[in-house]
C-alpha cells in the first residue's frame, strides 16, 4: 500500500490522465508510466501493466462521456477495437520479452514523433468528402487496430495518439467524432493489453485504482474542455508536455 504521500502523488497523475483522456481522446499511459516509474519507482514492465489497467476504466468512462454528445462511431470502434484486441495480447507478450531499457527509450521516441505529428497535423473539418462510406472502411479500420494494438501491448499506452489522427486523416473523421471513437476502441485493446501483463504478474492493481480514482474527477471537465477551446493551442499544449516527459524517461537513470 503506498504511503500518504506516493498515494497523493498518484492521485495527482491520475488527474492528468483524466484531463487527457477528455480533451484528446487517448488512454493517459503518457503520463502513468512516468509517473509509476518516477513515483514508485516500478521497473517499466511492472509499470506498463499498471498503466494499462488504470487505462481500460479511464477510457470507458470518457468513451461514455463522448457517447452522450453522439461523438462515437460504435461500427468503426468496434473494427479498430476488435483488431487491437487480438494484436495487444501478443504484443504484451513481446514487451515482457524485451529489455526495461529499451522499452524506455523506444516509449521516449514514440512520445517525440506523436509531438511532432501533433504540431504539424492540420484540423480536418467535416465536410461532404466524410461520406458514410469512407467511415465504413473496414479494412483501413482493422489496419489502424493493428497499430493501436501493437502500442497497447509493446509500450503500455493505450494507442489513442495513433488511432485519433489516422481516423480523421484516413477516415473523414471529425476531431471529435475520431476522439470518441478511438476511446471506445482503446476499451478493448487496453483489455487485451491488461491480460496479457496480469498473467505475468505485472500489474500493481492498487496503485491502477488510485490513478482511475483521480482520473474519474477530471474526464467530465476534459471532455467538455475538448469542446470549446481552440484546437491549435491544446495541439501546442499536448505537444510540449509530450516533449517534457519524453526528456524525463530519457535521461531517467543516466
């Protein structure tokens, strides 16, 4: 059981997840696996697990949240989540293969590259080309899975930084509408993910209950945030924060 004061720090990520989770539709491991490793000090594959389990609740609650506003395409949901769901197990698999090290430094990376593709993405309004048709992409939906699994299971994230942008620039998706999708998607390949870090023992379940604790106060006020502030500036916020953690889990233990 973590002391009063690892149990308010966690608390604190959890808040951050939360906020995360509502104003841009991804799980929040960016910010659990920093802080479980940082925080308890948890090797990255015991920290991993943890931030996939603290995901599933997180992002099932704000999927809910955008389902309320008609911001979720449970048909797409369902290709990307279902082709997760059977990549995330054996990538988890693959990630406990691999050294903490590694995982580190490839989990800095892909923080960097989102960074980047998050700065130099470009809004993609609604418009008559967002047929129906193209939303019921089954193919490129399940491909997009595949991806979001492969993050899940190898990195610990839940793969919304991923799923997000390729739903609105391969999809048609509005922000919000691939936002809420990419949520109800990441409940399965979370799940997935999950499993495949409990068999091995690599789950800290109490700490994941105080994150989704801390996370749970704050999605209702992300997701109505996700609404009303201009776009550009939250993509520079979620842009310099990734760099900021990015940094951190490089220099981590040098």
């Amino acid at each position: 059981m973590p002391g009063p004061t690892t149990t308010i720090a966690l608390l604190a990520v959890g808040l951050g997840i939360g906020l995360l989770a509502g104003l841009f539709g991804i799980g929040g491991g960016i910010l659990a696996i920093p802080g479980l490793t940082l925080l308890l000090h948890l090797d990255q594959h015991l920290a991993q697990g943890t931030s996939l389990a603290t995901i599933v609740p997180t992002t099932a609650f704000a999927a809910y949240r955008y389902a309320r506003r008609d911001s979720v395409h449970w048909r797409a949901a369902a290709w990307v989540g279902g082709a997760a769901l059977a990549v995330g197990f054996a990538s988890a698999h693959l990630a406990l293969a691999l050294p903490a090290r590694l995982l580190r430094s490839l989990f800095a990376l892909f923080l960097l590259y989102v960074a980047v593709r998050t700065m130099r993405h470009r809004s993609a309004a609604a418009t008559t080309q967002s047929t129906r048709a193209a939303r019921e992409q089954a193919p490129t939906q399940a491909g997009i899975g595949g991806a979001v699994g492969l993050l899940a299971g190898l990195l610990g994230v839940g793969g919304g930084s991923i799923a997000t942008p390729a739903l609105v620039l391969l999809c048609g998706f509005p922000q919000q509408l691939a936002q809420g999708t990419s949520l109800a998607a990441i409940v399965l390949s979370s799940s997935a993910g999950t499993l495949g870090y409990a068999l091995a023992g690599s789950v800290d379940w109490m700490a994941a209950a105080i994150l989704f604790a801390g996370a749970a106060a704050t999605v209702p006020a992300g997701t109505a945030l996700a609404h009303r502030l201009p776009e550009l500036h939250l993509r520079r916020v979620f842009a310099a924060l990734l760099c900021v953690i990015a940094v951190l889990e490089l220099t981590q233990g040098l």
